[in-house]
C-alpha cells in the first residue's frame, strides 16, 4: 500500500506572475455589508510595523552590546521579500523587507544590528519582543527594558553568527567575542536558550553530527521514549540526545520518515533504462527563509530547485486558457477572498462565537456579485478553488471562514524548492545512528507519577516520559488508548481540528513530453465537483533524476479518488494529459511506471495533513501541543504546531520545542528532588547488574547474557537477555532493556544475523516482551543474586577484600 500525503500545506502553487489588484474591481458593496465591513489595509499594517521597528532601532543603538570592532558579519541569504502566492492572497504583512528598517543609519553596527534582526525574523523571532519560550526560560529578569532591548541584540547576534556558517559548531567562546564586557551575562543567557532549544548548532554537517551525540554538559537525564520516526520524533531524538536523555524511538512502519517517502522508480531496459526519485509524501520546502530543512540542505551540500513561477492552464478541450481571462478571474477570486475576510473580522468582533464554511461564504458573495458566470470563467474560478483545497487538503465546505489561514503572519519567506533525489536524504540523514524499533505499532501509554509504560504487540517499554508524534488522523481514531484518559481539553482539541487529505498520481514516462521550461501546470473541468482531480501538474524532471511527472488530486476528487483502482486512475490522468497535448501534435507515451497513494487508508496516518475546520481555530494547535500527565506525555508533529501547520518545517521545529520542555520539566523535577522512576532504576538499582555485565557470559550484536552458575551446561536453564538500545556512536547514552530466556533461547538468538531478526524471534517466537530491571520477574532477580553470589570480585570492589579468604 502507498503511503502519505503532500506535508505541504503552505506550499504556494506557481502560477502566472501577480496581477495587479487594480486591474478588476467588484461592484460596490450591498448596503447591508457596507457598515459591518471593517477595512483591512496591508498598507496601514506596514506602516505601523516600520514605525515600530524605527523606534527599536534608535533604542538598541543608544544601548548597542555588539562592540564597535566587531568583524562584519555575513549577511545570512534568507531574508527576502516574501513572493505573492497564487494559492490565496495575503491579508497580513510580515517584517522581511528591508525597506521596514530605518533607511537613516549612523554607522555600520547600526547596519548589523538591521540584518541580523531581519535573520532572526525569517527563524520566527518577533522583532521587538521575547517568545513565549524565552519568557518560560526566564531569559531577562524584567519583560521590557533596557535589559530586554540588550538581550534581542545579542540573541539576534549570536543567531545571525551560526547562521552565516551552520557547517560549523558555533561555541560560546566564538559567541562572546565580539560582545560588549558588560554584557557578557546576556551572552551566557542567549547561548543557552538557543543551543537547548535547537536554534543554533543543530543539522547534519559532521563536525555537528559529531556534537550532538553526547551530552552537552554531561548531565543524564533519565529517559525518554519517542511515538512515531518521521521528521518530528527524529530531530526531537537526536535533540534529547544532545540534551542528555536516553532514548528509543518506536515506529510502525518499516522505515523511518512518516509521512515523508521517496520512492524510486524504475523502467526501460539496459543502457537505456530510467530512474528517478519520487517524493509521494511531503515534497515542496515551503520557503528557505529561515528553513530549517534549508539548513540542512546547505550542510548536506544539497542543490535547491526554485519552483519556477509559470503554470499555464489548459481547457478541458486542450486549448489554453486565454491570458486576460485568466489574469481577470484571478483578481476576482482573490477580492471575493478579501470580501470574506472583511466580513468575518467584524463578525469576530460583534459574536466572537459564530463561524462558518469559507466555501459557504465564497459562494454566496460570488452570488451577491455575480462573479464567474460565464463557463469558462466558472471554470477558471474552480480551478482556484481547487488549489485552495490542496492547500488545506479538504474540501472548501469544512473550512473555518473565521480561521482557514490563521498561520498565514508566520508563513516562511523565500523561494518554494524541490530537493534533488527527494526529501528522503534529510529521513535518512536524521536517522542515522539513532535506536529505532520499526514494526512497533503502539497500541497502549500508561503514565504516572513513577513514569510511562508503553505497549505495543508483545512488548512493553517503560521510561521516565514519552513524546507522541503520531499524526493528528491517529489521534482522531483513537488507535492508542491513553491510561488514564487524555483531558477532556485534548480530546476537544482532536475532535475539532481537521485532518485532510490530498493524494497523488506518480508517473515516469520514457521522455519528457511537456517540456523542460516549466514546473507546473494546470487543467480545468467542467465538473464542479470533480474539480480537484488532476488540477495541478508538477514536473520533477529537474531534480528526480529522469522523466517524472505528478498528478495532484485534491477536494472532494481526492476521496473518491481512495474507492477508485490505480489503473483506473492512472488511465483517467493519461486521457487528461492526452487531451492538453495531443491538439498540439505531441505524443503522449504510456509511463513506464506508475504510483497511487491512498493516504487515507494508511492505518499510520489516516490522511495527509492538519487543517482549520469550521468550529476551530489556531488555539487548538496549542492545545495539541500541551503536555498531560504532569510532565509525563508530550506531543509534537505538525498538527501541534499552530504557526508552522501542515508543514514539514513545522514538524521539524514542533521536534526541536518538546525536546526543550521535556527538558525544562527534568530540570523542574530535579530541583524539586523528585526521582524519575527508570531513571532509578538504570543508574541506580541497575549498578550492580551493570558490572555484572562487563563480563556477560555470551554477547552478540547489541544483546549479552548471563548464563545460570551451574556447573553443568543444562541448556534449558535460565538466563538474563540484556538488550542495549541507542549507543550506537561513542559517548551517547544508552538504555538497556531486559528479559528472562533460556540458555538455548539465548543461543538460537545468537546464531541469526542482525538485531532485527533477533528482535523479531525474541518477539514473534519466543513471545518475550523487553523490560526495564524494575520490570523482571522474582525468578530473574533470584537469578541475579546467584551469579552476584558467584562474582566475589564483585563484592570486593564494593567492599574490599574478605578479611581470610583469598580473592579469586
């Protein structure tokens, strides 16, 4: 079965270049909307943002902390003004220009100090205040300030600094140096925030790699079990590596990545055969500006493909959509947009509590304004429908009218880009090294105040917290019980939130037919309620590596999609590609290989991404995102996060905040002098098992055993399996897991090759579930005090040797 949806909601469709908003105007307003219709002026909104950002800059250069000698920085390429999207029009400005800034400098480190505040924009840094993190981190002794103005500076300094080179690990000493003296304690402050909260120093270069696999101030800090390897639960992983957790990492499919897949496809014969990589999940990296993945790309040395901007529509009958028509309807679309939004934010005002479809609210001001009554602007219009679908990935009639486009003030700037070879080469990357157990489908999360116990089939893991990263869809179908219940708040939150689909018809054709000047295009149909199938055309020819083509499916077309056989539907997107070429006198060649992904079947995700549903609003991403259990179960993937939705950013960075709280709450028990229950156990109770194992009886792999001291070889005597799970990479913390076998058992394991087989006849065979020391039966720790009993060495270097007896 094919998996995953386009983790791309905010991915902006290319299209045409930006129509002057000037060029068509509705009819006036009817007298009943004139007086509740509250004016929303782009224009007033930038000016009171760059009258705000010239009084923090005055501010910041009377009290500057960055020394006047400091070595000039290089400006980070991210932050551009943000290109118009075709998908929607904007109704909210975001400070990434640098015509918002202070044209008037007074000299260079006024300059710097610009730049670098427009850096930590792109990164999601307000400009003249703190984030919710930084308050909870304490970072300035009082909100406000001079000292909070310093501490911007030199937060925005130190991130701009990493920044202008992410192959290379940023150190504090490096931080400092260019830092007034006085403001050094700032420094300290800045550098921590944003190393523990993965700001800075964070990726795949090697010198990074490298660092990141060992505690950062040599703390352990107990143990922490992660739901879920795609984008969130790896960087959150390898984060709490960092951090100083012990970590596993349980997956239910066989691969890491989630909702992220590359394909590769293959066709032709001999020297002349083709491949090529298929993104059938997330594809587009929406925006470098500030990009985490971006990052990654750099450190990788990866090539990014800008999305280029033309996207011709075609007809029905293959003939193109005529400019004027199309550039017409287009301004028409995105003004009947402007006219919902108008309406909704006095509606917000007067009755806080009343929502609606946004495609309710369209329809009946298309009606109102008779807007697209002539067939092909009908069509043209649909078409834009269609793409708003695919950006929410749900029809127009489940969306909230209040709050559809909530996330829009955080959007990325920057180009939208393909990876070459696919977004696998981040999955594969992020894995690395790390402990993960596939085939692990969750099916129970035990917690309390002694810690968590997580089931799946026939195995049970216990650890001091968890991190759920499971898609919203799972969530929705209840597909893990939580004991006790999640609050009824959660459960609210789940239920309202949206969880959408969009599916995808991959194709790799012996040539490319439709040309190599464009990345997309798009078709229109006459049937309005099929108007999502095969609206959107995205050519990977450039970055996959052969002839590769992608089919959109989107709306209502994309679950009807779900009931239809992939040879029906690759047959139905041949005719579509059939009738736009074939007029032209260009052949249309049958693929050579074809993918159909059903995203709503995938019993891992139930759908492809989150959106705004009617009744819901932004605040139900933060309420996904809430810790239960008193610090116990943690949530993150892109469904909790309520700035970066949909996204596979907002996955990455929702990986990178719950690593930071699971930290924040260890270091808030710790100072309280509560003991993390498998914390206790592994360092503690587990001391004298630890020696034990120095010199295990048998090992292979990741396992060891201690055999029964008997003097004969009685195979079916008993043994403990230790089973060591991360550690992979020198210095990383490990957590061991344990189970009661056989000598034979312990035997027959070690003959197979490799810990997945083992895992999987410790499992499916022996029916033997992994546990922590704590969880071992009364025989296995009987057991343990017998071989303790003959390991007098043991004993002696607690105690020193036995006074009259020698030491053997």
């Amino acid at each position: 079965m094919h998996s995953v949806s386009d983790t791309e909601l905010n991915s902006a469709t290319p299209s045409q270049q930006p129509i002057d908003t000037q060029m068509t105007e509705l009819p006036s307003e009817p007298p009943q909307l004139q007086n509740d219709a509250v004016t929303m002026s782009p224009e007033n909104l930038n000016i009171t943002n760059r009258q705000n950002s010239s009084d923090s800059s005055s501010e910041q250069q009377q009290q500057n902390p960055i020394s006047t000698t400091t070595e000039p920085q290089q400006q980070d390429p991210n932050p551009t003004l943000p290109r118009k999207r075709r998908r929607r029009k904007k109704f909210f400005t975001e400070l990434t220009s640098t015509t918002s800034l202070s044209k008037n400098r007074k000299n260079d480190v006024a300059k710097d100090c610009d730049d670098e505040a427009l850096i930590a924009i792109s990164v999601g840094f307000p400009s003249d205040s703190l984030t919710e993190e930084e308050i909870e981190a304490n970072v300035v002794r009082t909100i406000g300030g001079s000292e909070q103005s310093n501490y911007i500076v030199v937060r925005n300094h130190i991130l701009a600094r990493w920044r202008s080179n992410v192959n290379v690990w940023l150190t504090y000493d490096r931080a400092v140096k260019s830092i007034r003296s006085e403001h050094k304690g700032l420094v300290e402050v800045a550098y921590r925030f944003l190393i523990e909260h993965g700001y800075i120093n964070f990726g795949l270069s090697p010198e990074i790699k490298s660092m990141k696999f060992k505690s950062f101030d040599g703390i352990e800090r107990g143990s922490v079990i992660v739901i879920g390897a795609g984008l969130a639960g790896l960087v959150a992983a390898r984060q709490l590596v960092f951090l100083g957790f012990k970590v596993c990492i349980l997956e239910g499919r066989m691969r890491p990545g989630g909702r992220v897949k590359t394909k590769k496809m293959f066709g032709g014969d001999g020297d002349e055969g083709l491949e090529a990589a298929a993104d059938l999940g997330g594809s587009v990296l929406t925006g470098v500006n500030g990009n985490p993945l971006g990052v990654l790309a750099r450190q990788l040395d990866l090539p990014l493909h800008k999305v280029r901007d033309l996207c011709p529509l075609y007809m029905p009958d293959g003939k193109c959509v005529d400019s004027e028509v199309d550039s017409r309807v287009e301004v028409l679309f995105n003004k009947l947009l402007e006219r919902v939004c108008k309406l909704r934010q006095a509606i917000i005002e007067e009755v806080k509590s009343v929502d609606a479809p946004l495609g309710t609210a369209l329809e009946a001001f298309r009606r109102v304004y008779k807007v697209a009554e002539d067939k092909e602007e009908r069509m043209l219009l649909n078409w834009h429908l269609a793409n708003l679908e695919y950006a929410n990935a749900t029809l127009m009639s489940n969306l909230s009218m209040a709050y559809w486009d909530q996330d829009d003030p955080y959007e990325m700037g920057g180009d939208h880009c393909f990876i070459p070879g696919g977004n696998e080469t981040f999955v594969r990357a992020l894995a690395e090294d790390l402990p993960i157990f596939y085939g692990r489908t969750v099916e129970c999360i035990k917690y309390g105040s002694d810690g968590v116990l997580v089931c799946t089939e026939g195995q049970h893991f216990r650890g001091d917290m968890v991190l759920c990263t499971v898609p919203l869809g799972v969530l929705k179908k209840g597909s893990i019980q939580f004991i006790p219940d999640l609050p009824q708040r959660k459960k609210d939150a789940i239920h309202r939130l949206g969880f959408g689909l969009l599916n995808k018809v991959v194709m790799l054709f012996p040539t490319n037919f439709w040309g190599g000047n464009i990345d997309t295009f798009g078709h229109l149909t006459e049937d309005l309620s099929m108007r999502g199938e095969f609206f959107l055309f995205y050519s990977y020819a450039s970055v996959s590596g052969g002839p590769l083509l992608v089919a959109l499916v989107a709306g209502e077309a994309a679950l009807r999609f779900e009931m239809m056989s992939p040879l029906e539907s690759v047959k139905r997107v041949m005719e579509v590609l059939r009738d736009i070429f074939h007029p032209k006198g260009i052949v249309v060649p049958d693929p050579v290989q074809a993918v159909c992904t059903r995203w709503g079947k995938d019993h891992f995700a139930y759908g492809s991404y989150s959106y705004v549903a009617v009744g819901s609003s932004g605040d139900d991403y933060d309420i996904l995102s809430e810790s239960v259990g008193d610090g116990r179960v943690f949530f993150a993937g892109e469904a909790t996060s309520k700035q970066y939705p949909a996204t596979m950013h907002g996955a990455f960075l929702s990986g990178m905040r719950e690593a930071a709280n699971i930290l924040r709450v260890a270091k808030r028990k710790s100072k309280s002098s509560m003991q993390f229950n498998t914390t206790k156990n592994i360092d503690e109770e587990n001391d004298d098992l630890n020696k034990l194992f120095v010199k295990p009886d048998l090992s292979f792999g990741s396992f060891s055993a201690l055999f029964h001291p008997k003097p004969n070889n009685d195979l079916e005597s008993s043994s403990i399996l230790r089973v060591k799970i991360g550690g992979a990479v020198s210095d990383s913390p490990s957590l061991y897991l344990y189970a009661l076998l056989s000598m034979k058992q312990v035997i027959e394991l070690s003959q197979l090759e490799g810990d997945q087989n083992r895992m999987r006849k410790l499992s499916r065979d022996f029916g033997v579930s992994l546990v922590g020391k704590k969880g071992l039966c009364s025989t296995a720790e009987s057991l343990i005090a017998n071989i303790k009993l003959c390991r007098p060495e043991l004993n002696e270097a607690e105690n020193g040797p036995v006074h009259g007896k020698e030491s053997s």
